[in-house]
C-alpha cells in the first residue's frame, strides 16, 4: 500500500517519467535543504536537449544517496536502450561517418565541471545480470567519451545508471512520490489520499483564486512555516474558504521562462499529502500515519479534523524519528494548552471581504444587483463567502433573510460533527432574540460582587423562561464561548457571526405560538427590551417578526399608546422595530399624530427625535411614503428643534430633492403631499411648502447626505430613487413651480420666498436644460408682481457670472437684469460703487478680482463728470452699508474735479448726520486723499470746529503736529467726543517726538480709562519699535513704568477691554527686562490683587501666568512672599489661578512654574519650613518627566521627603486620578499604574502601604475599563 512495484515504473510514459524526476530532486530538496540549490527539468521531452533532460546543484549535497554529486545531469530515457544506443547517447549526431566523436555540449559541461551524468531509464534489467548488464553500458558510454575526449578524460568522468529498480527505491522513500505513480498506474489510492494535483482538479479549487495583499502575506507565512517543518493549525468558520487557501498554500507556481519552478514552493508541494477526515475512517488513516511518519518524509494536511484528531495526529508526527509535518483544518477551534508544537492560524471573516467581492463581481455581474448591493452583502455575511454567495442569490430571486440561510449550515456553526443537542439549541434560539445580553465574566466577582450578581440577571431569565436549572445555562453559555459561536464583549454576550444570531432569532419567532407574545415581553428583564428591539430591527420582511410586531406595537398593541410613543424609551423601541412590519407601525403614527392640533406635537419633546426618525424611515419606503410624510410634516409644521439640522423639517424638505432625496418613491407622490399640505390652508404647512420647493432646486454639486434610513432589516438596503432622464427632473420641477405659483402672483406672506425660489435657481434649472419657453413665462409674471426688485437683480447678476452656464443661457439672465434696471443714479451707485462685487463675483479673466471693482468704481466717476451727474444728493448712498470701492471711486472722483466748497460743506454735513449710525466713510476718505495739504488741513479744521468724530479719522491725511492731535484733544475735554476715539490716532501719535508723546501721554491721562489708553498706544509703539528695529527711548519707558505701578492695569482691562491680555504681557515682559527686579513685587501684588477682585469661579490665565513664573525667575524672593501669602491664607485655588495650574487635568514637566530647578530648590527650601502647605504643591505638581514614563523629578523629591504626611498622599492620590481622556482610559490609566509600580520599593513605609493600595485600584478600574471599552464596540 506504501510502495510501488518495478511494473509500476515500467509503465510510465516518458512525460510522466520526466515529472517523476522532477518530483524527486524537490522532495531531495525539501529533505535536505541543499544550499545554493539550482534545479531544472524541462517538460518538454520533445525537443533537442544536448544530452540533458534535467539538473541540480548544490554547493553541499550532504548525505543524499540520491543527489550524489554537487552537479548532477540526469538524461531520461523511457524506452529500452541496448549497449550500442547508451554508447550513442551522449554523443553528438554525425552528418558523414567520417566526422570526428564529439561529446553532447551538456554532458561535456558536467563532466569536464567534475559532475556526475546519469541515465535515468525505465528498463528493468534482470536481477541474475543485472549489475553486468549496468556495467556493459556503463562501459560503452566511458568508450565514447574515450573517442571524444581522450582515455585520461574518460577514467575520471563519473557516470551512473538509475534504472528501474533505482528509480523504484528512490520513489519509495517518499509517500507522495508513490501516490503520483500509483495516479499514473491507475491504482487505486489508499483511504483518499490525494497529492497536490489531485486536490487542484476538484471543481472547488480550479477556479482561479482571488487574493488580496493580507492573504498574500498570510500564504507566504505558512509557506515558509511549512519548509521550516512547523505544524500547522488552521481554523474558520465553515464557508470561509480554508480547504482552498490550502490548495493555493501548496500550489507550485508557475515555472519561469527557463522552465524553473521557486524552489520551496515546488518542494513542499511535491511534499503533499491529503486526507479529508470527514470522508475516510478515522483509524484507518491513522494507521496509515503512524505506520509511515518514521519513514517517509512528507507534508500531512488533514482537512476537516476536529480538536481531538488534531491532538491525536499530532502526538504521532510529534514523536521520536518523525519525518512528517502536520496541518489540520477544520471549523471547531482547540484548545490552546498545547499549541507550543504548533502555529494556530484563525481565519478571520474581515480578511476575505475583497476576495469575496471579486468573486461575486465575476460572476454575477449581469444579475439585478449593483456593486453597493454585493458589497453590503458581504459586509453582511462578515467575509464568508459561502454565506455570501446564499445571501447573494437569495437576493436576486427575492428572497428573505430567512431563505438565504440554508439549516445545514446553521447546525454546522453550532454543533460541528456533534449530534444536535436540542436542549442547547433552544436556549441559543433564546438568546438570538437579543443583540446581546448580559453575562459577567468569573473575573468580574473579584473586582465587583455587587453588579456580578446584578449582571446575571439575563441568565436568571433564560433559566426561568426556559425552566431550566440557571447552572446548566451557565455552563451551556461557556460551552458555546468556547466554541466560538457566542463571543464576549466586556460582560454582553453576541451570538456570532451576525446572520447565524438572526436565523436562530427567527426560528425563535416561528416556534413561538402568538398567544404567547404579550407574556414574552412581560416576562422580559427592562433592560433587556432595547436589545430586542435593536434585533428585531433586523428582521424586516420576515413574516413571524412582522406578526410579533403587530400583536405588540400594532394599533391595538399594548406598547402603541401614545402615552408610551411620547416617552423616551417607548419611542426608542419603536423607532427600532418600526420597519419591521412597517405597514402596522405607520398607522400606529397615523393614528396617534396626524391632524393633531400644533400645541398637542409641539409638547411632545423627550420622544420627537426617535419619532421623527422612525418617520425617516418609514419615508423611505414606498408602500408607507405618504401617511409617513403627512405626519412627519406635521411634526415639522410644530417644530421645537431649530437649533438641529437633523430635525423634522430638514428630513422631510429633504424628500423633495432630486437626487439623495431619501426615499425610493418617484416625484409624483412627493407633489401630491405638497397639494394635500396646500389644501389644508395653514401657514405653517405653506411655510413648508415653500422650503420643500426650494430643496427641489439643489443642484447636484451640493447634494449628500448621511445614510442610515435606508437599512431596514431585509437583505438588502432600499434605495433612493434615481430619475429615468432629464425630462422627468424638468416635468417635475414644472410641477413645483407650478404649485409656487399660488404664492408667487398675489399677495401673501410668501409670495417673496416663492418667488426667490424661482428666480435665484435659474441657472440650477439650466444644470438639465430647463426649457427657456417655459421659464420665462413665470419670470415674466413674477416682474410684473415683484416684491424686491433688487434682490431679483443681485441674485440676476450673481447668477450670470456662474462658470458653469453657456452664452446663451448667460444673454437670457442679462436680458432680464435689463428688464429689471431702473437706471437711476442710487442703483448705478449700488452696482458700481457699494457692491460691484455681485456683478463680478466669479468671472474670471486676466485681472485680478479688486482690479475690475476698482475699474467699474472709477468708469462710473468718468461718467458722473461726464455727464454732470449731481452725485451730492446721494451722499448717504455712498457712506452707509457696504462700500467696496467707495474709495476708488471718491479718489477718481476727486481727481476729475476742481475742489468745490460746497461739495465738502454738503458731505461734511451729510457725515454729522450719520455720525450715530453704522457709517462707511471709505468714499470721503478717497475724495480727500488726493487734495492739496492745505485742502485737506481746512477740512480737518472745520471737522474739529463742528466738534465732528470724524476728525479723528482724517488726522492720518494732515501733516503730523502736535497743535492738531491738541485739537482732537480738547474735543474730548469739552466732552463732545468719547475719548475711545483715541485709539483711531495711536498708529499717528506714536510717530511724535518722545518729547511729544510723553506730553501726550500727561494730557490724556486725565480721561476716563486715559491709562488703558496710554498702555494701548504704547503696545503700539512696541510693535512699531519691533519692525523699525529701533530701541524705545528711556524716558518713554521710565514714563510707563509710573503708569503701571500707580495703577492695577489688570482689573482696568477686566472692566473695559481696550487691549487684550497678551498686548499686556508684552509690555510687562519689556518693563521686567529694562527694570529687574526693581519692578517683579509690584507686578506680583498686581497679579494677586486682581485674581482677589475676581469671583471664585474664574480661571487662570497663561498671560498673566507667564509674568508671574517670570517675575519669581527674576526676584524669587520678594515675589514668592507676595504669592506665597494667598497659601498661607488658604487661598488655594487663587494660588492655582495665579499660575495657571489645572489641578483637573494636571500640570506637564515644561509648565513654567516648575521648569526652573533653581527655582524649585528655592521652592522646596520654603515648603521645609512649612510643611503643612506640601500638599498643595504636590496636587497640582506634574507627574510625567518630559519622556512619559518615569516621575517628574520634582515630585518624587517631593514624595521622598514628605510621604509620611497623610495629607500629602491624599493630595497626591487626588492628582494622581485627575485627568482628562479621550477616547480609551486604559492607556492613561496603565501609564500611571506603571508610574505607581516604581514606588513599590520606597523607603517609607507610609508609601510602600499608598502604593499598594494604589495598584490594586488601578488594576481594578483598568479591568473595568477594558470591559467598558469591549462593550463599546457593540455601539453602546
């Protein structure tokens, strides 16, 4: 059975003889891992071969019997060769008889390389003369190298003959060897033991394989595993592909162009040998290993071997002597004690999803499904691809989630090869009808008993529903964990995969009789309802769901009320199951909302959110669109929820977009909710009306949406419905226009919003060509009744600088800005100076966007001279509201003119007038600009004698003189002016002389926040100073120092905010630097003086933080008795504020106040003398040196010497657990249980007993947290 006779060689045909040699220099190779290995055996018999049918070499060929040289030429001959035939074999053939012997270049090459040539025959020579008949050719074949090379040549060529009887002994070394001759013979294997080709001609592993990058990866893993001699455990669910991926693990490749096949891939799958378990008696297989894994050399894969075989097998290969590997397959997992002697690969669903895709791309890429629909399928099917391919082909023919789950293969995922076990099954089916429920790991009564007894709840249920003993679930619960067929998240158990736990869910409901629903869901755990329903969810289409539905939330079903609909949890379990039976739940919403008076859905707060998105989705279905819509619209007609963009009012506009519209119903249905919301005659369904039609007009470029309302349970996700072709969007647009048109031609409190509608989407209806018959005939009536002719023309103008319209369309939105012109002078103003940017917004040309404003400001002036325009009526047009190139215009205007005092008296009267408004006086800061200084002087002067603000503004146009900014002033001292207006001159008045602005300085300190002031202009000195690069003159400085030491400038600028708080800083950070220590204590009693005028709920500030850190850098000493009294008065958390310090979040090691050493050896002398203020130090001290691993050095000198003080390790507990997270707390909380760790070996005994203390904690909230993190990937 494990051999093959010498008949058996005999009858290969020279091919087969070919691949046997082939085979056999790889099983060497494998056997031996020869170094440096070349092999080549071309398969192409036929053609001339210069005396070599195969080679290999080695730069060691160890100790093979076979491979017996470094370089070995085998010449394969299947037909029988006498004496004369082996003494022409290696010779090269003559053309005349008189030509000279000549070696075949070949077998020249391998002798003169001191190789070995060997004739590979099949002839058998009997055994009596055997060795004489070898020894005869032997000779003939040395007599012909003789000839051609010389007897010296020819005594030292080493030849060998494998004939027959080699040839069999050499194959039966190697049990896939046999097994491929045994194929050849036409012998019948024994118990299905298949090599490599045989696996591949099955209909299930010919087709071509789809990979992807980590399948790639994976296979040259377990390649490179398998040559290493490692065994192999290779576990999946059943469908997921594993007998394939082994087929392809095993695959030789493809030989090169020189015919060259990769040297471990080729080897081991030579090496092959295959079992199917499921199919051959067990023992028998066995014996057959164990009676062949010390004596042949081989690759054992054993498919469809359970965790005991796999033990069982395993423990032979692995014993003394063993020449074999082994790789099992199967669905059941092992149990991981032993698997130190071998690889355990867990074929996961996720890393097969790209395949499957492939695969069903191919070949069903001309059904009804799209690429979405096969994606979503295979996101369903979590990467099975048998699973898929059911699902798939359930969808096609329109079949439920139910017909797409064959019962075989759910018992398989179950119970394997184990007899079902009804009991179990029943419990499963029990728990299906969840998404989770709760069981607690063993783990969790250590950490907390109290919810561990809590938490079995769930299980307490199923043992009393099902009236079994609650210790029998439990260990049925860990059974089915252990197989895989349950998974644990945290405490919450799922049943996995997804489609498995929805088609034991509806076996449930099959089996449950109706009378029994009500007292199911009453028997049901509270928390245990919202998984129900989160399941049920999933069941749409499904016919006992839908039944279950009905009896429960149906019209005449208990959870139905409107009492239970209008609360939190009422409303959450039904938006759940709300597209299970949908038909039932819509009249359910119809019943109980719609023509409800307003006040009635304008009360309905906690539920309106879960309502409105079952009606969300409820309106994505055709057979429910429109009593779903009419109630939706009803709550948007009563909305409470404008703050949200996912209210009632968006959903529902959003149905009357073209595309995206959220609904698979076509436009007709949509316009017949708008007629019926119309004939209502209610203004708050008109308001709607009006905001649906305008969603009709979104063009495609702004058209997306979340998705979500389209998954409702069945097999596939519905779809929104796309447009059969242009016509149908334009037919369906006339027919919103047409519903506008009963507010656009009358008067009503919509007529503006319908006609805006219309006229700011033209060039929306041109995206698909919208007739321009048609709309012109509504534009021409929506003239004659226009509401705001020059926001027609803006949206006109804008519109017809859109990139995206043709000329043609361009000339009929220009023919209507015409119609639309009034032509006078305040519109050419409007278009031309104040906002000439509507008119150009995005046409693009060779200028610049500013240019063409400026150009259209400066043709209009042109005209205004040209034609003698009046412009002075019009003064208020151009100083009030936008102005864009109000500037230009008024510089060209002024430049065309003579200087006219009358025109200047008229606009300096028209500015007193709108001295009090919101005023834009860019045209008469252009006029001015380019006026003769003495012009611009008397302008100045009669501005300052009408005591006008605007004086001001215009200082920056007159030479510099100290006479006007004393002008400016004395406004301000008669109290005509504010003195904010100050700061319109500070860019001016930092330009004067030091002289000069020191006396300005002296004359506005007077004013009310006249030192706000001064500061203010300095910072702008500061700034200048900086960019000029020259120094601040000392008497200035000297000056500003005597501002701020007479003065707390940071409740000043707490109460009128005229600079910030980083212009403080820098001026203070200069004042330090040119003062010392000179200036730290009083800016330290400024700093503590205003934290003590804020109230206890303010915050630090880094500014003010900086200089504080900076002042004790510079006079620790002075300073730190400031700030060290708000500690010694138990100001805590002034203290904090002072220097910014979060003692939430915590402080990091380059926080300024502990960054100094220095400082903080001053700092650590002070807390030796007053111990009892350490723990305020240590709460907010950081805790991480700057590589977040060890402690900040600070704090643990800190702990060292005050550890034994049980404040300060109460304070340091406290930072310890004050931190801010985001995302997992593990992380966090596993970094500073290491930084605990360091301290278990403190010298204090006090700390020794806290840091215990401590890891038992942390190790305790990051279990919990770990479970917390586990659950969340269930969405909760």
């Amino acid at each position: 059975m494990n051999t093959i006779s010498l008949e058996n060689i005999k009858s290969l045909k020279a091919e087969q003889l070919t691949e046997l040699l082939l085979k056999l220099l790889h099983l060497e190779y494998k056997k031996y891992n020869f170094q440096n290995c070349y092999i080549n055996v071309p398969q192409n018999i036929t053609t001339a071969d210069g005396g070599e049918d195969g080679r290999i070499t080695t730069d060691d060929n160890k100790d093979s019997k076979w491979v017996i040289d470094k370089y070995c030429l085998f010449q394969c001959k299947a037909t029988e060769m006498a004496v004369s035939e082996c003494s022409k074999e290696i010779l090269e053939k003559k053309r005349k008889n008189s030509d000279a012997d000549i070696l075949k270049t070949q077998v020249k090459d391998v002798l003169i390389n001191n190789g070995t040539y060997i004739l590979f025959i099949k002839e058998a020579y009997v055994e009596s003369v055997r060795n004489e008949s070898i020894s005869q050719r032997l000779k003939a074949i040395r007599d012909s190298i003789e000839k051609a090379e010389g007897k010296s040549f020819a005594e030292k060529a080493k030849i060998k003959i494998y004939d027959a009887n080699l040839i069999r002994d050499w194959t039966n070394e190697y049990i896939s060897a046999v097994s491929f001759v045994q194929l050849c013979s036409g012998i019948v294997k024994p118990l299905g033991l298949q090599i490599w080709s045989e696996l591949k001609s099955h209909n299930s592993n010919s087709n071509d394989f789809k990979t992807n990058a980590d399948i790639d990866s994976l296979i040259e893993k377990i390649r490179t595993d398998i040559f290493n001699n490692l065994n192999i455990r290779i576990e999946g669910v059943s469908g997921i592909g594993k007998t394939r991926l082994t087929c392809e693990i095993f695959s030789p490749g493809e030989p090169d162009g020189d015919g060259n096949f990769d040297l471990n891939r080729k080897s081991i799958s030579e090496s092959l040998i295959y079992f199917d378990v499921g199919k051959g008696n067990i023992q028998n297989i066995f014996d057959f290993i164990r009676s062949t894994v010390t004596t042949f050399p081989a690759v054992l894969v054993l498919d469809n071997c359970d965790p005991k075989n796999h033990n069982k097998f395993l423990e032979e290969v692995c014993r003394s002597g063993s020449l074999q590997t082994l790789i099992t397959i199967d669905y059941e997992k092992c149990n991981l004690s032993n698997n130190d002697t071998y690889n355990l690969i867990e074929l996961k669903g996720e890393m097969f999803n790209s395949v499957v895709e492939d695969i069903l791309k191919n070949q069903y890429r001309n059904s009804t499904l799209s690429d979405n629909d096969i994606n979503y399928l295979i996101s369903f099917s979590e990467g099975n691809p048998k699973m898929a391919i059911n699902f798939v082909r359930a969808a096609i023919h329109k079949r439920d989630l139910n017909q797409g789950f064959d019962r075989e293969l759910l018992e398989k995922l179950i119970f394997g090869r184990e007899v079902i076990n009804h009991l179990d099954f029943k419990v499963l089916k029990l728990c299906s009808v969840f998404k989770y429920f709760e069981y607690p790991t063993e783990d969790f009564y250590l950490i907390d008993k109290n919810n561990y007894n809590l938490l079995l709840e769930h299980v307490r249920f199923f043992s009393n529903f099902l009236n079994i003993d609650i210790n029998d679930v439990e260990i049925l619960l860990k059974k089915y964990l252990s197989k895989g067929v349950l998974e644990r998240r945290g405490n919450k158990i799922i049943i996995r995969p997804n489609p498995l736990s929805l088609k034991l869910s509806i076996l449930f409901w099959e089996e449950l009789n109706i009378l029994n629903y009500e007292p199911f869901i009453g028997s049901i755990p509270k928390n245990l309802i919202t998984p129900l329903a989160d399941q049920l969810s999933q069941l749409g289409s499904v016919n006992k769901a839908k039944e279950f539905v009905e009896t429960i939330w149906g019209v005449n079903g208990n959870f139905s009320t409107a009492e239970i609909l209008n609360s939190n949890m009422g409303s959450r379990l039904f938006r759940s199951i709300v597209t299970v039976n949908p038909k039932a739940t819509v009249k359910v919403l119809t019943k109980n909302y719609l023509n409800k008076p307003k006040e009635y859905l304008t009360s309905i707060v906690e539920a309106r959110q879960n309502l409105v998105w079952a009606l969300e989705k409820l309106c994505f279905r055709e057979d429910t669109f429109l009593e779903s819509t009419k109630v939706l619209m009803s709550f948007a007609a009563a909305e409470i929820e404008t703050y949200y963009s996912n209210n009632a009012t968006d959903y529902f506009t959003q149905l009357f977009r073209i595309y995206l519209a959220g609904t698979e119903v076509g436009y007709d249905p949509r316009i017949e909710v708008l007629k019926w919301a119309i004939e209502k005659e209610d203004s708050d369904f008109d308001a709607l009306v009006i905001k649906a039609c305008g969603r009709a007009f979104t063009p495609t470029y702004n058209l997306h949406k979340m998705g979500g309302a389209e998954k409702q349970g069945g097999l596939l996700p519905l779809e929104d419905y796309y447009p059969k072709n242009q016509k149908e969007i334009n037919d369906y647009r006339i027919n919103i226009i047409e519903l506008l048109s009963k507010f656009t031609f009358h008067e009503n409190q919509f007529q503006f919003s319908a006609q805006k509608i219309i006229y700011s989407n033209i060039n929306n209806l041109f995206e698909f060509h919208f007739e321009m018959n048609k709309l012109k005939v509504v534009l021409d009536g929506i003239i004659k009744n226009v509401v705001d002719r020059d926001d027609f023309i803006k949206s006109l103008y804008s519109q017809g600088s859109f990139v995206r319209i043709n000329e043609k369309q361009r000339e009929f939105i220009n023919t209507y800005v015409e119609l639309l012109k009034t032509n006078t002078i305040e519109e050419k103003i409007l278009y031309n100076v104040s906002e000439p940017k509507i008119i150009i917004k995005t046409i693009k040309d060779e200028e610049e966007y500013v240019d063409r404003g400026k150009r259209l400001a400066e043709k209009f002036a042109e005209e205004v001279i040209e034609k003698k325009i009046d412009i002075q009526p019009y003064f208020r047009n151009l100083l009030v509201g936008n102005q864009y190139n109000a500037f230009d215009f008024g510089k060209k205007l002024s430049e065309l003119s003579e200087y006219n005092k009358d025109f200047i008296d008229n606009l300096i009267l028209e500015l007193q007038k709108i001295e009090n408004e919101r005023y834009n006086i860019s045209f008469f800061f252009g006029y001015i600009s380019v006026l003769e200084e003495a012009r611009k002087r008397e302008i100045f002067n009669i501005l300052i004698l009408k005591k006008s603000s605007f004086a001001f503004n215009i200082l920056r146009f007159v030479e510099l003189d100290f006479d006007n900014i004393f002008n400016l002033i004395s406004l301000i001292e008669n109290k005509d002016i504010n003195s904010n207006k100050l700061e319109l001159i500070k860019n001016d008045v930092v330009k004067l002389s030091p002289y000069d602005l020191k006396k300005y300085f002296e004359l506005i300190k007077k004013f009310e926040n006249g030192q706000l002031l001064i500061i203010d202009t300095f910072s702008t000195l500061i700034w200048v100073s900086k960019n000029s690069r020259v120094d601040i003159n000392q008497n200035i400085l000297n000056y500003i120092k005597s501002i701020v030491e007479e003065t707390n400038l940071l409740i000043l600028i707490s109460k009128n905010r005229i600079i910030d708080l980083y212009s403080w800083e820098e001026i203070m950070i200069l004042l330090i630097k040119s003062f010392g220590d000179k200036f730290c204590a009083v800016l330290s009693k400024h700093i503590v003086q205003y934290y003590e005028s804020l109230s206890l709920y303010a915050s630090g500030d880094p500014h003010i933080a900086n200089i504080a850190n900076m002042t004790l850098d510079i006079d620790f000493k002075n300073s730190w008795n400031i700030y060290s009294k708000l500690i010694l008065d138990k100001n805590l958390i002034l203290f904090w504020n002072v220097f910014d310090m979060n003692f939430i979040s915590g402080v990091g090691p380059k926080h300024p106040f502990f960054k100094n050493e220095e400082r903080n050896n001053y700092l650590l002398e002070w807390l030796l003398k007053n111990k009892e203020f350490a723990p305020w130090i240590i709460r907010v001290a950081p805790l991480f040196d700057e590589t977040g691993n060890d402690w900040f050095y600070y704090t643990e000198s800190l702990i060292n010497i005050f550890g034994e003080d049980d404040n300060f390790i109460n304070e340091l507990s406290a930072n310890l657990h004050s931190m801010t997270t985001w995302g997992s707390r593990v992380p966090f909380l596993a970094a500073r249980l290491k930084l605990v760790e360091q301290l278990q070996n403190h010298k204090l005994e006090k700390v020794k007993e806290w840091v215990k203390n401590e890891i038992e904690h942390y190790e305790k909230v990051i279990k919990i947290e770990e479970i917390r993190d586990d659950e969340g990937f269930l969405g909760m």
